[in-house]
C-alpha cells in the first residue's frame, strides 16, 4: 500500500489503535543481501531519494516521542505511523560492532546504573572537547552491551514513555538492516533509514573508526548504490567524504548552531564555522561531496531572546540553488521544544500547537524535517502534498 493521502491517514489511525502494545525484538538470522521486493519499489522506487514523498517526514530515533528511542520498537512504531525515512544514530562496542544510541554514553538511555557487575566501568571521559561522566559503549563488548535494556531518555518531560522502559534490548545496526529488510517485504516497499556517524574522529582517535564497518554493512545488505534507500549524515563533513570513497549512497552534512565548528574542522585547524558553512561557498563545498544538509531549524528560522519565530534566513533558496536537499531538525510536540508562539499552557511537558509549528516549517520550502512525532509531521504534511512547493522553495 502506498504511504500517501487517504491511504496515510488510514495507516495512522490504525497505528494509534495499536500503540499500546508491545513490540517483540528482532530474531537473529542470517546476514543476506536486500531482495529486490525490499529494494524495488515503494518510497522512491528507482528515482532514489528524489522520489520519496515531498516534505519527506524522517522519525527521529524512530517515534521516540512515543518510545524509548533507538530501540526497534521506536522504529516500528515510526514506522507503522507512517514515517517515511526511520534515523538510526551509530557507535561503535569495544569489540567494534555498530549499534544504534544517539550517544556513546548510555547512563540516560540504558539501565546500566542498575548493574554492579559494571559499576567500575563508570568514567570521566572528553569527548569532542566536552567533559563528559557515565558508561561509554567503546567500553563494553557487545555480549556485555547486550545484558542491558533501555529506557526513556527524557522522563520528566515523556512520562508516559517510561511504561516501556525494559522492553527493549540495544540494537545493532546489522539488526536494524534485517528488521528493515524484513519490512520492506512485508509491505512490498523500501525502508528507508537515515544513518548517522557519531562522533567519528573521536572513535577513529581510537581505533574504532565507523565508516569502515558502516560501508561493509551496507554493502552487504545492498544498501551502497546511488538510488539505495538509505541517506548517510554526520556533523563532520570528513566523515561523509570518507564515506563517498567507500559507497555511493546519498549524503547529509548536518549543521549545529552558526558559531560552532564541526569537531573534524577544530582538530584539523581549519577555522571555518557553521555560520561560513550556510554562506554560498560553503554550500558549494558542501554540494562536491553531499547532497543534502540537515540544519537545525534556527540557521532557517531563528527565534528571538522571547523564543519567537523570526524572519527566515536564505538558506533554503541557496542550498536549493547548488542542488542540495534540507532535512533541518528537530520538531517535537511538546512545549519545551516548541517556539513560544507556538506553546499552550505553562505545563512545559504538554502538547502546543505543533501542527502549526510543523506547517511553518513545510511553508520554508524545506524538502523533510526529522521529528520525534512522525503522526503529527505527517498530517501537517498531507496540505504540501503532492508536489506542491511554496513559492520560497
């Protein structure tokens, strides 16, 4: 079934009905090539990424306003909601297997506090020039890493997230690409996912480099070609020019906040910031090696001292002008997230108007958002599709 218009809205209703129940973890099998019922077809079909649905609608972590995030029972649940592109972050175990964390501390994400069999493992740690105290999965072997559940990153703010808190083991990737085929089979249509590289120059620092085994992973599962439906991003461009060596999947150069310089730039003295990086040289850089970037919504609307929407920047028409794509991130619907015009209530854990927030987004002309809602991306989406681009895109 095809992910748009009544059909969508049909997929979503059904996956609110079911949101309650569990999610089993993946079975283990055996390592095979994507078939071509998964690859074949469905989102993007043969036009790659130039044929997912326009705003394309990128789960965040998975649903992980709804789930504990990072875990495949976010993915399926973003998944079932419709979500058109499903992000997996990655690092790397000790012994060197890729799993899926938003960060390689896993204290917040994970139960590990509660085992004293690793009580000693917790450290100090810099990591990309920040002081940072917890476990680290660089220290954990992936049989060890195993023996943990995870949890809700964020539980002041989701609550009710924390009902699901064990349910799910730490994924590997080669897991997540299973799941993903296995899916893609079931539905008679492409998964797409959307990889990130956590902060490689720290694991390649050592010894535990990323985009090696990421590009063997891909090409095993038949996710390395041009129109493979898979996006791969990091904020260190030299992670993405490694990558362009090894596959020929589509890349997004992700872009913090203006004043700050990717990790790669300040190790290598290369003085260049985000704020260099949005200008058109930059973007013309940034377009001989990646077709796209994933900004934070600031470089495209910023907010003023009170938190409100300003006047948006050009960015959108001068990355579209050097044929780049913009996955800017990260919509949510709580309050605490939202921009002030946009909150309801005090409350800062409740919902705000995020359907208008979201069609404010889409009206820049943006070509996806990444969004820890998928359900509610999708149904402010539904008014810019098909095909229609306002008239700044």
């Amino acid at each position: 079934m095809t992910q748009g218009g009544a059909a969508r809205r049909t997929v979503l209703g059904a996956a609110v009905l079911a949101a309650g129940t569990g999610i089993t973890s993946l079975a283990a099998g055996t390592a095979s090539a994507a078939s071509p019922s998964a690859e074949g077809g469905g989102h993007g079909g043969n036009k790659g990424y130039r044929g997912l649905p326009y705003p394309t609608v990128i789960g965040h972590r998975g649903a992980s306003g709804y789930r504990p995030e990072h875990t495949l029972g976010s993915y399926q649940l973003a998944l079932d909601l419709g979500a058109d592109v499903v992000e997996q972050d990655l690092v790397p175990t000790r012994d060197g297997h890729l799993v899926c964390r938003h960060e390689n501390e896993i204290g917040g994400t994970t139960d590990v506090a509660d085992h004293p069999e690793f009580a000693g493992r917790r450290t100090t740690k810099s990591v990309d020039g920040i002081s940072v105290t917890g476990w680290f999965t660089e220290d954990f072997t992936l049989a060890e890493l195993k023996t943990l559940r995870a949890k809700e990153r964020i539980p002041a703010v989701r609550q009710r997230n924390t009902l699901y808190d064990g349910q799910w083991a730490v994924p590997t990737f080669e897991e997540v690409l299973r799941w993903a085929d296995r899916e893609g089979r079931r539905r008679g249509e492409r998964v797409w996912l959307h990889v990130e590289t956590k902060h490689p120059s720290y694991f390649r620092g050592l010894g535990l480099g990323l985009e090696e085994p990421l590009a063997r992973l891909l090409r095993r599962y038949g996710r390395d070609g041009r129109d493979a439906a898979v996006f791969l991003q990091s904020f260190e461009p030299s992670s993405m020019q490694r990558l362009s060596r090894l596959v020929s999947a589509p890349r997004v150069v992700l872009l913090s906040a203006a004043g700050t310089r990717p990790w790669d730039f300040e190790q290598a003295g290369d003085p260049r910031t985000v704020a260099d990086l949005v200008k058109p040289e930059g973007l013309k850089w940034i377009a001989g090696f990646a077709q796209g970037i994933g900004p934070t919504m600031d470089l495209i609307l910023p907010r003023d001292a009170a938190g409100r929407l300003g006047t948006p920047t050009t960015l959108v028409k001068d990355a579209h002008a050097r044929g780049l794509l913009l996955h800017p991130y990260t919509a949510r619907n709580e309050n605490s997230f939202l921009p002030a015009e946009y909150r309801r209530g005090t409350d800062p854990a409740a919902y705000g108007d995020a359907l208008g927030a979201f069609r404010t987004y889409f009206q820049q002309g943006i070509d996806g958002i990444f969004t820890d809602n998928p359900d509610t991306g999708l149904l402010a989406a539904e008014a810019f599709r098909p095909g229609r681009r306002p008239v700044n895109g």
